[in-house]
C-alpha cells in the first residue's frame, strides 16, 4: 500500500487533511500490528517518513560547529512536505539559542526564513513557537518591520496561542519596544475580554498590562504633557466599561504616575494586612518612573515588568511588613518560575532584577534600611549566578541588566558625540 502523505487528502473521504484526520488511529492500530507479529515474521508497521525525519535529526545533532549547522540548514530546507513538525522545533529551538548566543541576528533570521518560505504548512502548525523565537532575532537586528510581520499573526491569534503571544509582548517591552507591545493589546484586548476560553485572572492581567503601559505612554512619550490628562482618562473609561470602582483606581494611578498624587510612605504603611496590600500597590506605580529617571525612558517597558515580578515577590512573603526581605521566600519564588522553562524563565531573571531595583528604590524613600539593601545585594548576586546556570543557552535574551548597561552607555556615547 502506498504511504499517504501527512499533508494529503485523507484517504477515508472525509476532506481533511491525513494528520488531521485518521493518522493517529492508523499509526496506532500499525503499533498494535508490530506488537503482536509472531518472532520472525516481517513488521507490519510503515514508518518510513518518521525514520527518515529522525535520521535528519541525527545528522544534525552530530554537528558541533556552528558553520556546519548553517551550511546543513541550508541545504535541508525545504524539508519534506511531510516532515514531524515536532522534529523542526527540535531542530530550530537549539539552533536559535546559539545563534543568539553568538549575535549571528542576521543569519537566524535567513534560515528562519528559508524554512517558513518552503514549509508554509509545517510553519503554520507551530507559528507561534516559531514565531517566538523569530522575535528576538527581530529585536537585536532592530527590524522593526519584521517584529510587525510577527505581531500581525499573533494579533489574529492571539486566543489560540496566549502564552507565546504574551511572552513576545513581554520581551518587546522589556527590550524598550512597549509602544509596539501596546498596540498590540489595544487591537487584541476586546477578543481577549469577551473568549471564554481565557481564564478570568488571564484577562485581569491582560487588562493591567493594558491600563498601565496606556498610562506610561499618555506621560512620558515624547512631546506629551503631563498635566494634559483628559484625553487619557477618556481612554481609560473605555477599559473601565462602565465600572466606576475601577475608573476610580485609574485616576488615582493616573496622579500617582503623573505626580499629582504624592505620598509619604513610612515602613508601617506596609503591613501585611488589607490596608498594607493597597498601598504596596500604589507605592509600586511610583516605581517605572523611577526606572525610567535612572536609566532612560527606553527603560520604562522593563520597570513595569520589574514592578509586576517585584509586587508578585513581596505579596509571596507576605509576613508582618510586606517589605521585608526573604532569601528562602526569593529562592522558592525564582525556583516556581523556572519549574515551567517554556513559559516561564524569562520571569525569574526580570523578578531576580526587579527585587534588587525595588529595594534600591525602597531604601532610597528610606522605607528599608542599609543591611537589608546589603542583604538582598548579597542573595541576588548568589541567585543570579544560579539563574544564569539553568538558564544558559537562554541567558542572552533574558540578561536585562546587561541590557541596560550598554543602553545607557550607548546613551552616555551619544550625549558626548553632540556635546563634541
């Protein structure tokens, strides 16, 4: 009998594709006909284009060096029509990884490219997983249009494939593209809100995303005013669909941010109780800006996302003060973000970060003293080396400080050149 192809009509009639259709069962009852074959008797079981898809896998994971992987790719794609999508994720997922590692941006994206150009359908079946990994490569080269050509499938995707879609926003705002991320989650927020395929605290987290990245830009974009803010409540209103409690807490994080509002926090506003949760919070919006002050406004993406992982640390310890400080509570917190690495550890190095730059902050309105700066110094600086260490090949897209250096140093270049 002759192999159907994966991608082919399947033979039963049904006008589905073959994979979509009987494949599993085929492939299934095939295993079972192996299985019970009397000793000697010649295999029922047709695998030819699977053991020819691992034999492809084989040959690739043979090769060490990184020139060899390239001229390999090049030459393999296209693949098959009916090659294991599974299998090129296993191929590409590493291959992006020492790519990034070695700043060959460029060449990623060639072959990236010739893989997505030549294989629409295997492409199409893990977009987004694909697509994640394109995204980085997008961002280092600054190809601003081709992070657009990303966000525009996501944006039509969105539901389908929520964390992948939320992981590439997430690295466009820490990586000072949040405007790009925004709107993104103004075109998509309404799908989002109304899918009840979407968990209720999802959509809570999507919607704060939304709210505060809106009033970050209704501040501090260029050429806005911060004392012009009807024009950004009115926007707020439309997220707040009517609900006045939750229109009420966006004009008072609207003056918070805008400076309108300024509080004079002492350590024992901080306790672990109702009142203490809620002024965390508010305490907690002062912090972007703080960012933003210390290492330009590229930065303010990056400090939304250190004050989410910072406020989600300081609630997990959550004993007496919500300020205190915890080595085991930071350990188990960073320890639950990396149990999940495909959806998750990029989180453990923006909370790693963001806990030491909230402390800074804290210590600098004098809400915590001196040793327990040095205390969290000391436990992030053990901790980041063994985030470091799992993250490894990773590190490169999720190394945040390292980022902010050269941006500011890039910045600090810059300002010479003019002043020459």
């Amino acid at each position: 009998m002759n192999k159907v192809g994966r991608n082919e009509p399947c033979p039963c009639g049904s006008g589905k594709k073959y994979k979509k259709c009987c494949l599993a069962k085929d492939e299934a009852e095939a295993l079972r006909e192996e299985i019970t074959a009397p000793a000697g008797e010649p295999r029922a079981f047709d695998d030819g284009g699977l053991l020819e898809d691992e034999e492809i896998l084989k040959d690739y994971r043979k090769l060490k060096k990184t020139e060899e992987k390239i001229e390999f790719l090049r030459k393999l794609f296209p693949l098959p029509a009916d090659f294991a999508t599974d299998y090129a994720i296993e191929i590409l997922s590493p291959f992006h990884n020492t790519m990034g590692a070695e700043g060959r941006h460029l060449e990623a994206t060639e072959i990236f490219h010739l893989f997505s150009e030549g294989n629409k359908e295997i492409y199409e079946d893990a977009c987004s997983v694909f697509d994640r990994m394109l995204v980085y490569h997008y961002v280092f080269l600054e190809d601003r249009q081709g992070i657009q050509s990303i966000l525009g499938r996501f944006n039509r995707s969105s539901i389908k494939s929520i964390d992948d879609y939320m992981a590439v926003l997430t690295a466009l705002e820490c990586f000072g593209l949040y405007w790009m991320a925004l709107a993104s989650y103004r075109q998509t927020w309404e799908k989002i809100d109304s899918s009840p395929e979407i968990m209720s605290w999802g959509k809570d987290e999507f919607k704060e995303k939304l709210s505060i990245l809106t009033i970050l830009e209704g501040l501090f974009s260029p050429g806005k005013q911060p004392g012009d803010l009807d024009g950004l409540l009115k926007v707020l209103q439309v997220y707040a669909q009517g609900r006045q409690e939750e229109m009420s807490q966006y004009e008072r994080m609207v003056n918070i941010l805008a400076g309108k509002e300024r509080n004079r926090w002492t350590p024992d506003d901080f306790a672990a109780d109702d009142k203490g949760f809620d002024n965390l919070f508010y305490l907690s919006l002062e912090f972007p800006g703080w960012v933003k002050d210390q290492y330009g406004l590229e930065a303010l993406g990056l400090g939304e996302n250190y004050r989410i992982e910072a406020l989600k640390y300081l609630y997990f310890v959550g004993k007496k003060s919500l300020l205190r400080f915890s080595q085991k509570k930071l350990d188990e917190y960073l320890a639950r973000c990396l149990r999940f690495p495909a959806f998750e550890q990029d989180k453990a190095m923006i909370a790693l970060e963001g806990v030491r730059e909230f402390y800074v902050f804290a210590q600098q309105l004098e809400l915590v003293d001196e040793d327990t700066l040095g205390e969290v110094n000391n436990s992030c600086d053990k901790f980041e080396k063994q985030v470091a260490n799992i993250l490894r090949s990773d590190l490169w897209k999720y190394s945040w400080r390292r980022w902010l250096k050269l941006n500011r140093e890039d910045s600090v270049e810059g300002h010479k050149t003019l002043e020459n």
